[in-house]
C-alpha cells in the first residue's frame, strides 16, 4: 500500500499529497468527496435525457427517488463503486475500503440482474491485487447467490 507523499512543514501545517496515476476520475472525486463529508454521492456524467429513461426504469423496480442509483445508470454504479475500492486500498483509507464495499452490497442487493454485474466482477479482479479479498468477496457472495445468472 502506498501512503501520501508528506511535504515539509509549512507554518506548522503538514501537507500530504497524492497520486492517483490511472484511477478512475469519478472514483477519485467521490474518494475527495470522501474526505470533506465521510461519504459520497454518485453523479453520473451521462446526459439528463438518458438519465430520464433510468429514472422510468428505476420507477419499474421500485427503488427509492432518494437512493443511489437516482442519479447514475445501474451498470455504472456497480463499476464506480467498485472502482472507489481501488484507491482506496492503494492509500490505506479503511472507513472509505467499508463505505464502498457497503454501498457496492447494497446495489448489487437491488440491481445483480444488472448486465454489467460480469463485467464489474472482471474490472475489479484486474484492477485489485489478487491478495486484497474485501471486494472480490462482495462480488463472489452476489454471483454465488445468484448462480442462475
């Protein structure tokens, strides 16, 4: 695990700096995010019209105008949380290690019928150690209980 880059005292202030090379640019925003609110709130990128057919769709399952996945198609949400993971292992963060994991259990609970659930479990096995188990276990669990898939 690499940890911040500490810079010289300045004035009594230690400052620490970060590189997150090839991370994901959402993931490191929510990881910022992170840092001000201990949370973060998935945005999506994606243009309001597309947004608008997810929120048809979101009506079709049920799920909450208050929950994540309001804001953000649900392939992506699985793929962004897992990918907050990432960065946050490489830094050593552990109460943003659990958030992600949290908030990728609980959208893999509603959403595991999801297309991009595979697709998620291959991003994350390759871009994780394989040594680092935390998220590959929450992916495991999902495919386990959903065999069918």
């Amino acid at each position: 695990r690499n940890r911040p880059e500490l810079n010289d005292f300045s004035n009594g202030i230690i400052k620490a700096s970060f590189n997150f090379d090839n991370a994901d640019p959402q993931a490191v925003d929510y990881v910022v995010q992170f840092f001000y609110l201990w949370d973060y709130k998935v945005r999506s990128l994606m243009p309001r019209h597309i947004l608008d057919q997810d929120i048809l769709r979101e009506k079709d399952t049920g799920d909450s105008p208050g929950s994540d996945n309001t804001t953000a198609p649900e392939g992506p949400l699985l793929i962004l949380h897992s990918k907050v993971f990432t960065p946050t292992h490489i830094y050593d963060i552990p109460r943003l290690i659990e958030l992600s994991i949290k908030k990728f259990k609980a959208v893999t609970q509603v959403q595991w019928e999801s297309n991009s659930l595979l697709d998620t479990a291959r991003e994350t096995y390759t871009s994780t150690p394989s040594n680092i188990r935390e998220i590959r276990k929450a992916i495991i669990k999902t495919l386990y209980k959903h065999r069918g898939l």
